[in-house]
C-alpha cells in the first residue's frame, strides 16, 4: 500500500516536472514493433487470437519474478523503487490533465485539432461537442490513471505492464499491428480488466458529486447489468458535470453573483471530478497504509 501511494505520487509529480523524460521513457513503440515481429510468424491464420497471449505473457512473467526476487531485500527499497519506476513507466502515457487543459488553452482551430486528437488518444468518443468531451476525459481516466493504478494495488508492476500492454496493444497506436481476430480477443480480455474499475469509478464520483444523479445516469446506462460495457461511465461523467454547473450557477444567483464566464466549463468541471475521485482513493489507499502500521 505504502509502495502504490509513493509511486501514484511520483508518477504525477514526474509528469509535471519533467514531461519530456517521461514522454521518452513512455515510448511504446519497441512493443509495436515486438508485435508486427510476431504477427509475421507462422502461418498467417493459425493462432492468431492467441498473438496477445504470446506478445504479453512473456514480459510480464519477467517482471513478476522481478518483483518476486525484490520483496524483502534492503527492507523493502529495492521493491519500492521497482514499484515507482513501473507505474510511472505505465502511467498515461500522456497527462490527462495537461491534455485538457491544452484544448481549454487552444486558440486556434490547428491547435484545437491536435489538443482534442491528444485528449482522445485512448479512447472516448471522437467528436468535438461537449458531452462527447466529457466522455472522452471520463474514458481517458479510466485507462490513463484508474485502470493503472487499480491493478498495480491488487498485483503490484506485473498486474499495472499487464494491463497497460494489454491497453496499448487494442487501444494505442500499436493496434494497427493486430490481426481482426487476436484485436477481438484482446478487446474482451480489456473489457474484463476495465469494468470492475469502471464501476468503482462511477461510485466514486457519486461519492464526489452528486450521489442521486450519479446513480441514476449509472441504473439508466444499465450499469446494475453483468455485462462488461462500461457505457455506464461516460453516462454517469456527462451527468455528474451537468448536475454540478447547475448547482454552481443557482448557487452563484442566490449570492447574486454572475455566472463565471470561462471558456469550456463542462470540460473544466470534468477534470475537477475526476482530480477529486483520485484524491479519494489515494485517501482511502493513505487510511489503509496508517491501519498497517498501527496494527
């Protein structure tokens, strides 16, 4: 626990500090390029949905018996600075929030296209209104921070490369690699590690934002079913926002205020939800890490 709190914190402070290091260091073209190697082998159809399986299992049983040999050694640093560089290697890549703040910041309509080209890298819808803005921030999270941070909690770096590989190979830009079938299959294998933090997502923000409109968007979308579409996210996100810009704009009338005149205010609003759900897990990450040492 203490490990995930340090290397969340290091991950977000190196993304600020020094962006160009770690837009290096986060370069995941190497895999792209392990991936076309296999595609190539073999025959051409045989074994196919079993490329991912070939291309993944290898460097992340490498980094399990990595983590596995530093447990214990030198009263736990080694494995905390493992731990540190891992997460933040599988962080992103790009900083959500840098991101949109770029197409808050954009002023003309180039800088616009490639602002919202970077906001929507990992998925998300793909037009430029607001509500879709506001899924693509809400999608964005889930598999730039969330996702990460949720499977390094539960298996430490093996689980956090397991699921950013897996991310990148049917989502980044090395999906163009993959063949129909292993891309399907690689799209139910992430589905399957997503929807479990979708729907720690979603509660989180009704415990951030609005309980009883979050919820309702969350029944509405079917997030109550047992399926893996995670649809329910983005639903609760564009909820959740216009719930909260019309508590603040009643809020500001009875003060008689004017309504903040800022440019893009959903997608401001977006961001400050999800800076606000991570700062509830690291809280909850921080009590569980003080519970271990007074016990």
């Amino acid at each position: 626990m203490f490990t995930t709190l340090v290397a969340v914190i290091a991950a977000l402070v190196l993304g600020h500090l020094a962006p160009a290091l770690l837009s290096a260091v986060r370069d995941w073209r190497w895999f792209g390029r392990w991936l076309a190697w296999l595609q190539g082998q073999g025959d051409a159809e045989q074994g196919r949905p079993y490329l991912l399986v070939l291309a993944i299992a290898p460097l992340v049983l490498l980094v399990a018996l990595l983590q596995w040999s530093l447990d214990g050694r030198l009263y736990g640093l080694p494995a905390l600075l493992f731990g540190v560089l891992m997460l933040a290697l599988c962080w992103g890549p790009r900083d959500l929030d840098r991101d949109v703040e770029a197409v808050i910041d954009a002023d003309d309509g180039s800088r616009r296209e490639v602002a919202l080209s970077h906001l929507q890298s990992a998925g998300g819808s793909v037009r430029e209104d607001m509500p879709s803005l506001v899924e693509a921030t809400a999608v964005n999270a889930l598999r730039r921070w969330f996702a990460p941070l949720f499977w390094f909690l539960l298996l430490g770096p093996a689980g956090v490369l397991l699921y950013r590989l897996l991310a990148q190979a049917t989502q980044g830009a090395q999906s163009g690699q993959l063949a129909l079938p292993a891309r399907n299959a690689g799209d139910w294998a992430l589905a399957v590690l997503e929807w479990p933090v979708a729907q720690l997502m979603t509660l989180s923000m009704a415990l951030v934002a609005n309980f009883d409109t979050v919820f309702s968007a969350w029944r509405r979308a079917g997030g109550n079913r047992w399926t893996l579409q995670n649809g329910f996210l983005a639903e609760a996100a564009r909820a959740s926002v216009g719930a909260e810009l019309v508590e603040e704009a009643e809020a500001a009338e009875l003060a008689g205020h004017l309504p903040a005149d800022e440019r893009y205010p959903e997608l401001r609003d977006a961001m400050s939800v999800v800076w606000r759900m991570l700062l509830l897990w690291m809280a909850l990450v921080a009590m569980l890490v003080i519970a271990g040492w007074v016990g």
